[in-house]
C-alpha cells in the first residue's frame, strides 16, 4: 500500500508540476509578445531618425535625369560671435565673410521640374535671397564647424522656397573664408 501511496503522490506532483510549468509559459510568452512590440517599435523609431528628410540622403535619381544649376559667386557677410566678457559686457567678433559657389541638383523626371527647374535662372536673384538668409544667419565657427548641417538646412530652404523636393541635393565647392 504504501508503494502505491508513494507513486499516487508522485503522480500527482507530476500533474502539479505540469500545470505550474503550462501557467509560467503563458505568462512568458505574453510578457515575451510585449517585449518584442516594444523592442520592434524603438526600432522602427530608430529608423526613422536615421532617415533625415530633405536631407543628403542619397536618392536614387539617375545620372540621366539629373540637371545642376550652377550659381557662383556668392560672397555672404556672416554673423558676428559674440562673447561674454568677465564683467558682463558682450563683446562682438570681426566681421567674417564666406565665399563659396553653389550647385542645384534637381530631378528632370520630377512633375514640378518643368513648372520650375526649366526656367530657374529666372529665379535666380530670389534664390541668392533664400541662401543669403539662410546662411548670413550663421558664424563662422558654425560654418566651419558643422557645415553639413548648414547644408541641410539651405536644402530645406530651398524645397520649401519652391515648395516641392524637385532639388534633391545641393553641392557648395570653392569655399572661402575672410
């Protein structure tokens, strides 16, 4: 009798143990669900900051279909720095100027190419405008310093300038500092 008490016992630790283990899986496997949502939306977010809009992400247009617009000659008087004195006085830098030659690169297969892209040196003193204001708004040391994000920002101007993304990259060479 007391072997089958002994392997009554053991069965139904058994059936216990099966039940417990079945109640912890269900609970891991929704908690499990949870994390992985989690884990998948941060890295979507993640993505989506890697992506910059209207940024230089590079875009697949083809050599082809892209026409540069040159415009050179810009000499740009930039904003003066300004620092704190000890006894609280501001005091403002020289005045430093930026030179530099700018390069439009715009998609001709773009529906809004042929609204604007065909006759934009008709729009050119407007654009000298829009870059002027964008980068006259910077010093020097920023030019130096962190010039992509100056390029981006002149990018962004002149998508919204036209109002369309038509202009997908721009270039800025023969850069000069005084």
């Amino acid at each position: 009798m007391k072997k089958n008490l002994l392997s009554v016992l053991v069965l139904v630790l058994v059936v216990v143990n099966i039940a417990m283990s079945a109640v912890m899986m269900i609970s891991v496997i929704g908690t499990n669900k949870k994390t992985a949502e989690l884990i998948t939306s941060i890295a979507t977010v993640l993505n989506l900051e890697l992506y910059n809009p209207g940024g230089t992400v590079e875009v697949d247009v083809p050599l082809d279909d892209i026409v540069v617009h040159d415009m050179v000659g810009f000499m740009i008087p930039l904003a003066r720095s300004k620092t704190m004195n000890a006894d609280g006085s501001v005091t403002e830098g020289k005045q430093a100027y930026f030179g530099f030659d700018l390069a439009l690169q715009m998609n001709s297969k773009h529906e809004d190419y042929n609204n604007y892209g065909t006759n934009i040196t008709d729009r050119n003193s407007l654009l000298q405008d829009v870059v002027e204001g964008v980068i006259s708004s910077h010093t020097e040391e920023e030019c130096r310093d962190n010039f992509d994000s100056i390029k981006e920002e002149l990018l962004q101007a002149i998508q919204g300038f036209f109002g369309s993304d038509f202009v997908f990259q721009i270039s800025v060479y023969n850069k000069k500092f005084g």
